[in-house]
C-alpha cells in the first residue's frame, strides 16, 4: 500500500512525541514532581501511531494502563495529559485521574483503564452504540496479551460476532504480562489465532514496524466500517523498560536478557521509520526539525503542569456520584 511521505513524517512525529513523553515523565516521577506510578510505552509506538493513524476523528478507543501513546496518537492535548499525571486541576480529569485513569470524549478516547482487559467491553458497548445509530464509526479496543485470557474479553469477542459489531480487538503482544512471558502463560503461539473461534477476521503483524502497523489497520478498518464484523488484531512487539518505571530498580532477579532486549532495541520501530524515509531521500534537517518540534511540545506541557494549580479541597468532591446515605445497601 502507497502511503504518501507527508503520512509518514506525521507518524514520525506521533512517534517521537510519545517516546519524549513518556522519557521525561520518568524523569518527573523519579524527582517527585509526578505521583504513583507509570507503565511507560517505550518500544510500542508503532503500534498505537500505527492503529490511531487509520483512524478518523468520530472513531473510539479504548485503552490500558499502559495508556499514555494510544491516547497521544488519538489526538490528545500533550499538556492536559501531563497535567493529569502532575495531579493538575487543567489535566482531563482535573488532576484526579491520574496516569491509568485518562479521558478526552473529544478525541474519542473513552478512557486509559487501570484494570486489564476491562476498557475492552467499554469499547464493545461504544461499538454497539455505533451499529444502533447505523453511522459509520469504529471503535477499538486495546489490550494486553496477559488480558486475552480474561474473560471478558472472550464474551466480547464473542458478542461482537453474534451482531456483527463495528469494531477492532488490538491485542498488543509485547510478550510479558508483568513478569510473566507470554509461552508460560497461554497456550498458543498466536493470539489472534483465536478469531476462528469466534467466526471474526484475525490479523498477526509486526507491531515494531508503523507501516505494516497503518497498513494492516486500515485494511481492518474498511472491513469493519462496512459493517462485515469485528477484526481481531495482534501486534507482536516489546517493551524496553520494565512493567512499571520503577521496576529496572528493583533488587528482584531479572526476567529477561541483556541480549533479548538488545535485539529488540536493533527493530526499533523510530529508526525503522527514519531509514525508510533515508531511503526516500528525506533530508537530515527534516529529521532534526520533528525531533524538535516533539520535544518542545513535551517540554511546554512539563510548563504547563508546573504553571498549573492542584485541586481544591471542594473539588475533590466534583465529578463525583452522589450516594444517598440511607438506603442504597
């Protein structure tokens, strides 16, 4: 498939924006500016720039707790994100979602879920919403392999069968559930081999390489847009740090080699873009003109959550269900 050069420098751009973020995010953990904990996306741009690039502005995802680069691709605003992972009142949630917990309706993000597997029948109920107003809207779910034995995601991917449902299940294989690799705990080679299961499309692709990512996603898209059914999708990638930020420090014994993690740093997914567009004869002042471009925007939005206010005390009980005290149990 022809994808056109201007195409290519915006995943470029997503790319690296995601890769700045999520560096100097770890860097704001560790000197306390941000609370909690992080799952950083290192590694897995390809997959979320890949998916979110096939994607029109009335489409919907969904999202885990490794969040932050579906949400960014999809068109997020850099500086509410951080303010959201600084506990900023500007941030999406006003400051009180946090890392695992963020929304933007503008984008079509219906939120990063804490709790794998679980944005997956969110995802399934926007797509249903979709089919019942018969307009042309996707929906995609994303998640992990460890949460493809969830399940909840079997009931969806079964239901979204039965009625023939307008959306995408993007499991992104990056081969450790935690600590847990991927062979000691599921039995089958590829994940998506389980679509015959439930009569749906299934799609395995490189989820180190954006393009076969857009291309593979796009082919899914018109499938489903044209109301054929549900696609399931699995990207074979890999994360570069650990499951959380903190985890390379922790004095646990190590789950995984220097030599495996080196060999997957060689398919960077960054590089395996740029030296595509070397070969298209992109010149080096392109490159060093994106690379500042996402920096800065990651740099104004560490401003932004500076500049920004905490909550409230009063606030904190905005946004909130009101429980009657009598009565509800």
């Amino acid at each position: 498939m022809y994808v056109k050069k201007a195409e290519k420098l915006k995943m470029l751009h997503d790319m690296l924006l995601i890769r700045f973020f999520e560096e100097e995010a770890k860097v704001l953990l560790e000197a306390g500016e941000i609370s909690g904990e992080l799952h950083p996306y290192i590694g897995q741009e390809a997959v979320a720039v890949g998916i979110c690039c096939a994607l029109e502005k009335g489409d919907l995802i969904t999202s885990t707790h490794r969040g932050h680069g579906h949400i960014l691709a999809k068109g997020a605003d850099v500086n509410k994100v951080m303010a959201e992972l600084g506990a900023r009142s500007t941030g999406y949630c006003k400051g009180k979602g946090g890392s695992m917990h963020v929304t933007d309706w503008e984008a079509g993000v219906l939120g990063v879920n804490g709790r794998g597997g679980q944005g997956v029948p969110i995802a399934l109920g926007a797509a249903f919403a979709n089919h019942y107003k018969r307009n042309e809207c996707v929906a995609v779910a994303f998640f992990g392999e460890g949460a493809s034995n969830e399940g909840v995601i079997h009931e969806a991917l079964n239901m979204a069968s039965i009625w023939k449902l307008p959306i995408i299940f993007v499991c992104e294989n990056n081969q450790y559930s935690g600590r847990t690799k991927v062979t000691e705990s599921t039995s089958i080679e590829d994940i998506a081999d389980r679509a015959n299961a439930y009569s749906m499309e299934g799609i395995v692709v490189d989820g180190m390489d954006v393009l076969t990512v857009y291309e593979a996603a796009k082919k899914a898209v018109r499938y489903t847009r044209s109301r054929k059914g549900p696609v399931l999708m699995e990207c074979k990638t890999y994360r570069y740090g650990g499951h959380f930020s903190q985890e390379d420090e922790c004095s646990s014994t190590p789950y995984r080699s220097k030599a495996e993690i080196d060999f997957y740093r060689k398919l960077d997914p960054i590089e395996q873009l740029k030296y595509v567009l070397v070969e298209e004869r992109i010149p080096r002042e392109v490159f060093v003109m994106i690379e500042n471009r996402a920096k800065q925007m990651v740099h104004e939005s560490i401003a932004f959550m500076r500049e920004s206010p905490y909550p409230t005390f009063e606030q904190a009980y905005e946004d909130a269900y009101d429980l009657p005290v009598k009565g509800w149990l």
